[in-house]
C-alpha cells in the first residue's frame, strides 16, 4: 500500500509540476485544523509529511493563523504549539488579521500564482480550494497524509489549454500510457519495412524441356519445320505398312 500511495502522489505532483509549473522545494501552508488531527492521532507533521511526497518541502504558516489558535485558547492550545514551529508566511493582513481559512484562501489569489499547497481539515476551505484551478489540496486520513486528486476545476482548466494544441492533456496522455503498459506490456515502436518492387521470376522465362527416354535431357523444343517433317514421315510410314497388309492378303 505504501508504494501505491507514493505512485499516486508522485503522479499528482507530475500534473501540477507539467501544467502549473510547481517546483521543489513545495510550498505548503499549514492551518490549526490539520494540527489539531495530528496532534489527535499523534502524528508529526514535520516527519510525515516530507516522507509521503518524498521531495523537499517548506511548511508554512501565516500570522492569522497563529493569531486565530491564539484566540481559541485552551481547546487548541496543542495545535497553537504546533503551528507555533512552522516558518511565518507574509500574508499581507498584519493590520487586520483574517480568521485562517480566509487568510489561506486569499493567498492563492484566484489562480495560486505562487504555487502554495493548502492543508486543512476545514471542509469549507477544502470546497472553496477544490474550485480554484491548479491548488492542490492536502489533508489528514487518520495517521496518513493525503494529497488529493486533481480537482475537476484545475483538469477542465489544463484541457482548455491544451485543446487546440494536442487534443488530449498532458495528465490524460500519461494515464493512457500507463494502460497500455498494463494491458500491453513494454512495446518497443519498429519502423515496418517496405517489400521493393522486384521484376518477373527468372525461372518463368526459361523454355520449356522435355524428357526423352528414361534419361532427363534437356532437348530445345522443335521448330515449325521439324514438326512438318516428322508428320509427313510418320504419314509415308502408315502409308507403306497399309499397302504391305493388303499385298499379304
């Protein structure tokens, strides 16, 4: 199951990497929801999380959300610690800090141009996350981090693009390559070869032979000629053996 998790988040972070130019080290902005799951389930953010992507990561957080676990006191006082260790984000509401899911959400700024992946346990985020193109959405299952399939808004968005120029997306040209591998197996593509046109068989152009006796010799065939006398000395031949008979009798 590990390796299955690992080639579907390695598949994933290939769609956003191909069509949305995301780069390592991935940007990942944390709220008090996810730690506040993995504070529940014992989980380190910092250790699991670099493990299932498996590439170089930042966890980030921002002002509002430290302030926004700050204000909710005792009852989250465990996941303000946690979000406490995570690098502080600019989020450009030092005056007027927002509640945290409205501070993620305004960092994405409609088409995520700075390439955050957002992780939260906030169901309203997560809907308003899965309807931006190209923000990828990380989550909690229990003890094991998540990082959702694309959303249809972010693939409707990559076919639009890529319509005109090649018919299928880059994601959808992987996938079908990966079916055939399964159905298929590994095929290496060969140039056919074309037949080159050839001339008449040598052998249909040779004359006719023809046996003589018990012996194959090959004999020319007979002309015009030949043909007439060897007729006309077989005629004086019935001829003559005629007219002996009818002398006997």
């Amino acid at each position: 199951m590990k390796v299955k998790r690992q080639k579907k988040v390695q598949r994933h972070l290939s769609f956003y990497s191909n069509n949305y130019g995301f780069r390592q080290p991935y940007q990942i902005l944390v709220d008090g929801t996810i730690c506040l799951a993995a504070l529940t389930n014992k989980v380190t953010l910092k250790d699991v999380i670099p493990k299932y992507f498996d590439s170089n990561v930042k966890l980030l957080t921002t002002q509002c959300v430290i302030i926004e676990t700050e204000k909710l006191g005792r009852a989250v006082y465990g996941a303000m610690l946690i979000v406490k260790q995570f690098p502080i984000h600019q989020c450009g509401h030092k005056d007027k800090p927002l509640i945290g899911s409205a501070c993620l959400a305004s960092m994405l700024k409609g088409s995520n141009p700075n390439r955050y992946i957002i992780a939260s346990q906030d169901r309203e985020l997560q809907n308003l996350v899965r309807k931006m193109p190209g923000a990828p959405l990380l989550y909690l299952h229990q003890r094991v981090p998540t990082l959702e399939h694309p959303s249809p808004a972010s693939i409707n968005s990559v076919k639009n693009k890529n319509e005109t120029k090649i018919g299928i997306t880059d994601y959808q040209e992987e996938v079908l390559k990966d079916m055939k591998k399964h159905v298929f197996g590994e095929t290496t593509d060969r140039p056919m070869k074309r037949k080159k046109k050839s001339g008449p068989n040598p052998l249909s152009c040779l004359k006719k032979k023809r046996k003589v006796g018990s012996d194959s010799v090959s004999v020319p065939a007979p002309s015009g000629d030949e043909k007439a006398k060897k007729k006309r000395k077989r005629l004086k031949k019935k001829l003559v053996t005629t007219v002996t008979v009818g002398m006997d009798k």
